[in-house]
C-alpha cells in the first residue's frame, strides 16, 4: 500500500509518501526555524500561520517527487495530536480534506507513535516487542512497545523533557535555537570533566527521569563566570547522557526477559553522544541496538506516512469525526494511574 503522511505538531511541517514494504517514495519538510528564532522558541501562533501557508504546497511537492497522484494514494495519515493545538489542526484537516475530496481512508496518527515506530522504517528487522527510550522536546520516556498502538509506559520525566533541557540549556549559553544541535557542536569544542553538574535521579529503583536541577546547575555554572559555554555545553550533555543511560538500565533490567533489542527515538536520539552511550549500555546487556537515522529522528513526515501504513496493515481506519488533540499519551493507563503530568 502507499501511504500519505502528514506532520504539523510543532514547528515543522512536512508531508511524505511510504510504501507499506517501508519504501520512502519521497518526503517533504519546511522548517520554522527563521520565523521563530527572534522568539528564542516556538511560538504556537506564527507556527500554525506557517504549517497553513505550507501543508498544501508540501503535499503537492511530495506527490511531484514521487511521481504520484493522490488517486495513486491507498490512505491517508496526519499527525492528530499530541503538540501545538493549531499546528495540529491544520495538519488533520488538510488531510480529511485530501480524503475526503479524493475519497481516500484516513487515518489518525499519535506523533508519539509516529516516533515510536520510525526505528521499524529504518530497519524492517526490529520486531516487537522492544524496549523504547523516547526523547524528544516534549517527552522523555521508556516504553515497551508490543504492538502497533499497544505500549506500556515503564518511566516518564517528572519535570523537563530531554529536549527542552538541550534547548533551555542552549538558550542560557547563548548557543542560539534550536538548541540541540548547538549544545552537541559546542559540547564537541569543550570537557565534559570541566564543570560539576548533578545527574538527577541517577540510582533510584524507578526509572523515572529529571532535568530541571540540572538546568538550575547549568544557570549557576555559567552565573559563575569561570567556565568556557563549550566546556559547560560538553559536562551538561554528559550529565544528560548518564542520567539516560543509568534510568534505561533500570528499564532494562524490568523487561529484559521481554525484549531482545533497545531502541532510542525522537529529536535528541539525533545527539551522537547519546546513540554512542546508549549502543554501548546495548551491548553490555545483551540487547540489539536501534536508532534512526538522523533525519528520522527529528520530526517528519515519513514517520507518520510510516505509522499510518503500519495502523493501515492493522485495519486502524478513522473516521472524519476524529478529534485533534493537545494531549494524547501512549499509554493512557499509566497516565491515569500517576496523575496528570507524571
Ligand atoms: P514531541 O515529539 O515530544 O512532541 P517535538 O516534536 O517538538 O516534541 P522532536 O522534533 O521530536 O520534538 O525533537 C526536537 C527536540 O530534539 C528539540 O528539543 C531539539 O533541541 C532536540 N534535538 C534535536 N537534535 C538534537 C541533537 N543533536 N542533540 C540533542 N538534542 C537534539
Ligand atoms: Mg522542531
Ligand atoms: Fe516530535
């Protein structure tokens, strides 16, 4: 099958056309990096003018690059939530519209889902179930993924995802946005041995994470006066890394019975510092080791055609009704079970 995906959670908009046999005919992106910048970070309003100015365009330049026609399309994905409520809307209703019109299924994609199964479009290999640490700029999170749309939530942060603790941290250095990119650059210019900071929850029987004492350290370190931002920069991820890696191998130890591989995705899976640690912790375990492509692990499109083709496989059809969402947890049960938020 061919599937149309559709992404405008956050601040990218993309579009992307994949085969149900995890062919990527062609994908699409326009970032809103220059438009937010100003702003030191996204900013919900201009980020839904801009995914309207771009869905239809992108839409129309993925069908040319894949030298396609919507009728050549079996169904339809857009990303429905959870991110930015207008970005989100625009996207679903650019694609019940292209369903509609073309008389296509639609189907209604989790973001969250869009990232937890990217690792099955790069490698048609990984089998379910598996051991998933998602870390991106809303979420930081184990899961064990047994199934499309079936994912038990072992470990969540309490505070900052690991993305917003790369960009906050750039944004006190100075390093500019999007942050994470330029925290990793700078790290690679500095000692990650040079500046104590604290590894949160590092040692605790839950694998839970935390990162805002660790922003908190990193405001006191540069406060100081005495450190260099790259040395800053370089200790901040490696407090980062330990803190990822210690709490995934806590998860491990849980569902090590379960699982034969580790997987990491979402934005800060692109860091190379944690895919070298994380493949590292892989292999003292015993598990196969997974991660995506750079470009697959920040947002995109492919991922939601990609999570679309696997729903549209499974028979997981929507109807036009489908709402958009703000919030939209992978495992509602665990969210229910620990209250809002944690
Ligand atoms: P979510 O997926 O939780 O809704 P999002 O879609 O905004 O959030 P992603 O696009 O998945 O997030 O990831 C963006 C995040 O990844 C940002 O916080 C960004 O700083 C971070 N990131 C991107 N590249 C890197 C990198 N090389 N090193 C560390 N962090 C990175
Ligand atoms: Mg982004
Ligand atoms: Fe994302």
């Amino acid at each position: 099958a061919l599937i149309l995906g559709i992404e405008s959670s956050c601040d990218e908009t993309a579009a992307a056309l994949v085969t149900s046999d995890g062919r990527v005919l062609a994908h699409r992106l326009a970032g809103q990096e220059e438009a937010h910048r100003p702003f030191g970070g996204v900013v919900p309003e201009l980020a839904a003018r801009a995914h309207v100015e771009m869905a239809v365009p992108l839409v129309e330049g993925a069908l040319a690059d894949a030298g396609v026609t919507l009728a050549d399309v079996d169904a339809i994905a857009a990303t429905a939530g959870p991110g930015l409520i207008g970005g989100v809307m625009v996207g679903l209703m650019t694609g019940k519209a292209l369903a509609h019109a073309a008389n296509k299924p639609l189907i209604a994609v989790n973001h969250l889902e869009g990232h937890a199964l990217s690792p099955r479009l790069a490698d048609p290999n990984l089998a379910f179930p598996y051991l998933l640490l998602l870390v991106s700029g809303g979420h930081c999170q184990l899961l064990l993924v047994r199934g499309v749309g079936d994912y038990r939530r072992l470990a969540t942060t309490i505070d900052d995802a690991a993305g917003e603790a790369f960009d906050k941290t750039a944004k006190l250095l100075g390093l500019g946005f999007p942050g994470g990119p330029a925290v990793e650059r700078a790290a690679r210019e500095g000692d990650p041995k040079a500046v104590p900071l604290p590894r949160p929850l590092v040692g605790s029987g839950e694998p839970h994470f935390s990162f805002a004492g660790l922003k908190s350290a990193v405001l006191r370190a540069r406060d100081a006066g005495v450190h260099r931002s790259e040395d800053i920069a370089a200790s901040f991820q490696q407090a980062v890394v330990d803190c990822l890696t210690d709490r995934t191998r806590i998860a491990i130890e849980a569902v090590e019975d379960d699982v034969t591989a580790l997987v990491v995705a979402g934005g800060v899976a692109a860091n190379q510092a944690i895919r070298t640690a994380l493949a590292g912790l892989a292999e003292r375990t015993g598990l196969a080791f997974a991660a995506p492509p750079l470009w697959l692990c920040t947002d995109n499109g492919a991922m939601i055609a990609w999570a679309g083709a696997e729903r549209f496989a499974a028979g997981l059809i929507d109807d036009m009704e489908v709402p958009a969402r703000a919030r939209w947890p992978l495992d509602p049960g665990a969210e229910k079970a620990r209250g809002a938020g944690v």
